[in-house]
C-alpha cells in the first residue's frame, strides 16, 4: 500500500471526491483539505502496482552517480560477506541474491559505473534486470496469449521502462527500446488482437519469442517432462502439416522450430531420452547453431552502438550464465569457453582503465600496473 499525502493529491480528492451530504460543505471540505496539507495527513490511500511504484521509485531518487556507485559496492560487499563468497559467480552459477537492490544499483553495477564491479558482479546484476522485466511482463503476457490483449502488454512494458534510473535513460539502448515500445502500443491499438510486427529493438517481441514456445515452462521444469511435451509437440506439428516440404514426420521435411524455445531445441538436437530421429536431431542442430550465429552478431552489433568496448563481453559471459546445462552442451559453450570469456573480459577491462576520457595513458601508470 502506498499512501499519497501531498497538497495536491488532497486537494484534487477534496475536489472532486466527497459530497456535501456525506461529508459536510464546502468550506469544511476546504478546510480538511488544508489541514492535511498542513500536517502532512493523508485524505486518500491508494494502491499501486509493483511497476507504478518503480517508475515513482526511479523518479523520486535524487541521489548523484557517485553515491548510486557507492551504496551499489558497500550493499555488494555485505552480499558477498554474509555469503562468505569471494565472487559474485562461482562455476558460471550466483554465489549471492542481487535482487535486494534497486534498479539503479543494478544498472550502475551492470554497466560497471566508476569502474567499481568486476565482471562476474555485472553479470548477476544484469540478470536481475532482465529477472526483473520478465516478471513485470509474465501477467500481460499470459493474458495476451489468451485475449489478444497485446495492448495492456506494451503498457506494462512501457511503464517498467519508465522506471529505469537518469543514467540508464541516457543510453541508446534504453531511448531505442522506448521508441519500439511506443510504436508497439500505437499497433496493438490500431488493431485489437493483433500482435504488432517489424519493430526494431522491441523487447517485447523478444520476451515474447523466449517465453511464447509451444512447451510449458520449459526452463523450470524437469529436462525428462520437457522431452515429453516436445515429443507431443512434433507429431502434432507433423499431423497438421500441409505446405511444401513441411515434414509430416519425423524422417524428413522442413521443421518449423520457430516456436521452440533454446532448451527444447537442446533436447532434441542432444536426443534426449533416446526419443528423436537423426533427422529431427540434425535439424534442431542446425537452428541452434543458426541462433548462436545471429545472437552474437547481435550482440556485437549493439556494444558497437552503444559505444561500451565491454557490452559485447559482458553480454557474451551473461549469456552463458543464463544457459541450462542442455542450452551449453548443444552450442558447444564450455566451462573452459566460460573461463575464457571472463578472463577475456577482465582483461579488456583493466587495459579501457588505462586511459583517460581523452585516450592518453593515465599518468604514472603502466601496461604492467594493470595486468
């Protein structure tokens, strides 16, 4: 519950919501209204969604980036003390629960603002983010997956953007994702029921497309149950099948993957459980790998707009992170590939700290002082 005391709030209520006959004239409401000013009382309480209270949260803080930076690596530190860990990662899995932290915490640690997170620190707090949105999305999206309501899901989205921090919002990213989003309200009004297409950096699209698969709750559940639904998945797909080349079982034809989440193509393309042909085996396969491709791509698409040397890195090893041991076995991502990324990534951190926001070497400092 979130209570509203301020002048105005109670004079608007005084305004426009009592009756003379319920709580006397004019004048005392008036007076009710000032008194409450006065003492800071509230006349009205109202309760706000999770993602409402955030986009006020994100408004109302005040605080500069130096003390943002501060509070992020002083709550950091008592995370990984209670938790007698050295890292925040520990074998590509999070020895400590970031989810205390506010947005802007989360944000100055993922973008590693003052040079004050190390890489394993900056991928949980980007996970978090990215925890976060999803849960902020799964209502509407499950309502649009059974009304059509794809409106109500780019409000949602919308008003979780809005509660980003004043750093965040200064991104490219983040001014990019508001465009899609509010080109992606104006379509899902335009046309009721209708999910809005060829949208640039539209993360809803993208939730949709990793959360929308033709298998429940693939990621939670045992990898067994996954197998048997993706099983029941494919032979209704092939039963139905009626354009050229599509596959009408399992031996050969075109498969439509498009609805497949990651782990589901694992399961296939690693045929678990003994319960897939070589073909549809071969065929995940290959939709993995082309997956893989266009990830990366991306992701090396977008550090080079943001400008951030270490996005692609960062982006990279939060990936992994963020894989079920199926999703890496069937990409081929490795620990050792793991080890590799991150000792990559500190290292290209320490030799950006070189250098001053002109280029030139920080004075006194060496290539050794660094490495």
């Amino acid at each position: 519950m979130t209570r509203i005391g301020s002048q105005g709030y109670a004079a608007a209520y005084a305004y426009t919501g009592a009756t003379n006959s319920q709580t006397g004239t004019a004048a005392q409401q008036q007076a009710k209204a000032a008194e409450a000013a006065r003492t800071g009382a509230s006349s009205v309480s109202v309760t706000l969604s999770a993602e409402a209270q955030a986009a006020l949260a994100g408004k109302a803080d005040g605080r500069d980036l130096a003390t943002v930076v501060s509070d992020a690596r002083k709550g950091l530190d008592a995370l990984l003390s209670a938790a007698k860990a050295t890292s925040a990662l520990k074998d590509g899995k999070a020895t400590i629960d970031v989810s205390g932290l506010d947005r802007r915490a989360l944000y100055a640690i993922a973008s590693n603002q003052g040079g004050k997170f190390p890489i394993e620190e900056q991928v949980v707090a980007s996970l978090q983010l990215q925890s976060g949105q999803n849960a902020a999305l799964a209502g509407p999206a499950a309502d649009a997956r059974v009304t059509g309501d794809y409106a109500g899901l780019y409000k949602a989205a919308l008003t979780r953007h809005e509660g980003a921090g004043t750093e965040e919002k200064a991104t490219l990213k983040w001014q990019n994702e508001k465009a899609a989003l509010v080109e992606g309200l104006r379509q899902s009004t335009a046309k009721p029921g209708t999910a809005p297409t060829g949208i640039a950096d539209d993360p809803v699209a993208a939730y949709v497309k990793a959360n929308g698969g033709v298998v429940s709750n693939p990621r939670s559940r045992d990898i067994a149950d996954v197998v048997a639904d993706v099983r029941v998945a494919l032979d209704r797909q092939y039963s139905l099948a009626t354009g050229e080349g599509m596959a009408t079982g399992p031996d050969a034809g075109k498969i439509d993957f498009a609805r497949f989440d990651d782990r589901s193509l694992s399961a296939i393309a690693l045929n678990k459980g003994g319960q897939f042909s070589e073909h549809e085996a071969k065929e995940a396969a290959g939709e993995i790998r082309s997956r893989n491709r266009e990830g990366v791509s991306s992701y090396w698409k977008a550090a080079q707009q943001s400008g951030d040397g270490s996005a692609f890195g960062r982006t990279l090893v939060s990936q992994y992170v963020s894989m079920s041991s199926e999703e890496r076995e069937a990409v081929g991502w490795t620990p050792a590939l793991y080890e590799k990324m991150v000792a990559t990534q500190n290292l290209s951190a320490k030799l950006s700290s070189m250098f001053g926001p002109d280029g030139s070497i920080k004075t006194g400092m060496s290539l050794l002082d660094y490495l």
